[in-house]
C-alpha cells in the first residue's frame, strides 16, 4: 500500500535503528543497496535516497511518505504533510541548525550589520536567498559542495551552513552570528496520500 523513502547518509543509521526498534526492520542487499524491504503488509516498497532529494519526491507523489530534514523541506519549498518530528539529529540529540558564520575575529555582531553584497557560500542557497531579502541584504549567494566552513574569508565573507554542535566552525576559526532555522529529522507525506483514508489508517 504505501511507498516509502529513508534518507541515505547521515541520518540512514539512526533511522534504521529507529524502524528497527519499531520491529519494522528494513532489509536490503547490501549498505549500497538502494531498494530494500519491510516485512509488513502496509509496506509496499521501500527506497533509500539523499535526504536532499526525498521532500521533493513526496510532494510529487513519487512516495507516499518519506523521512528527511526540515531544513531539505524548507531549501526545496516542498508542500509535504508533517507527520511529526522524529527525535534525532546526525550525531548528537541536539537540535541541527542552519546558522550564519563569520571569522571570529570579523567586529560584525548581527547579520543585519553584514554589507550590502555580501558574499555567502551555502549547500542551501534557496534558504539563504529567502533570509537575506528578510533582512533587506542583498547577498552574493554561491552553491557550496561541502567543506563550506573552508571558503571563508578569502573566497567568501560568510557562510550559511549547518551545525550541530559548532565544532566544525570553531575549528575553522568561525563564529555564530544568526539562525536561519533549526532543523530536525521530520516524517513527511505526500498530500493526496494523507488524505486517503486508507493510506493515512496505513501511516
């Protein structure tokens, strides 16, 4: 009856203990194997996918239900049914946050305070455009592929980037100076799936 996706990577471990915790125990191949398998009959298929990707795929009917970040619904602006917010995060039980950081020894305090034009490298430019025409900045908004806190100060001024425990960006010299969002693992569906009885019995 239902199609379901899990995200791959960081949050796959903690949300196969999850399933697994809840006898719903996923069975595949292999850890490269992207189809596996519930045995219950309320499970018709299941797909392992880059969180990135599954809000996307849920609102597209592609999944009836799927589990993913609430910062990978917000980039994507992805119109899902929350089911409720799952509580664990990549490593830790804190909450993951999408921040805005700048070098430590940088006198801005606010992000209000940043210079028109300012430079962003992001793995989630949507989400940066939408806060920074909030704040009435215009911001030079660069796709990052990872090692975000890196670019920082000779490519970029500032980063967008998510954290869990802000070693990452101490380690790399960066201070907190605003909160875009604050993330968790959320349990999404499709809405016309939700509003089918049976379905929705089945979730």
């Amino acid at each position: 009856m239902l199609k379901l996706v899990l995200p791959k990577g960081s949050l796959e471990k903690a949300t196969l203990e999850l399933f697994d915790a809840a006898d719903l125990t996923v069975s595949r191949s292999s850890d490269v194997d992207y189809k596996a398998t519930i045995d219950d009959p309320r499970i018709d298929e299941v797909r392992i996918l880059r969180p990135q990707e599954i809000p996307t795929y849920v609102a597209e009917g592609m999944f009836d239900l799927g589990i993913t970040g609430r910062d990978w619904i917000e980039e994507t602006a992805s119109e899902v049914v929350s089911l409720g917010e799952l509580q664990y995060s990549k490593a830790t039980s804190k909450p993951f946050r999408i921040v805005v950081a700048i070098p430590r020894d940088d006198p801005t305090e606010r992000v209000e305070d940043l210079p028109q034009g300012v430079r962003v490298s992001t793995e989630y430019p949507e989400l940066t455009r939408r806060f920074f025409e909030k704040k009435g900045i215009e911001a030079d908004i660069r796709l990052s592929y990872g090692a975000t806190e890196a670019k920082v100060p000779d490519i970029v001024d500032c980063i967008v980037d998510g954290t869990e425990t802000g070693r990452a960006l101490r380690a790399a010299n960066l201070k907190i100076i605003g909160e875009v969002l604050t993330s968790y693992t959320a349990l999404v569906a499709n809405r016309a799936a939700a509003a089918d009885p049976a379905k929705r019995h089945a979730m």
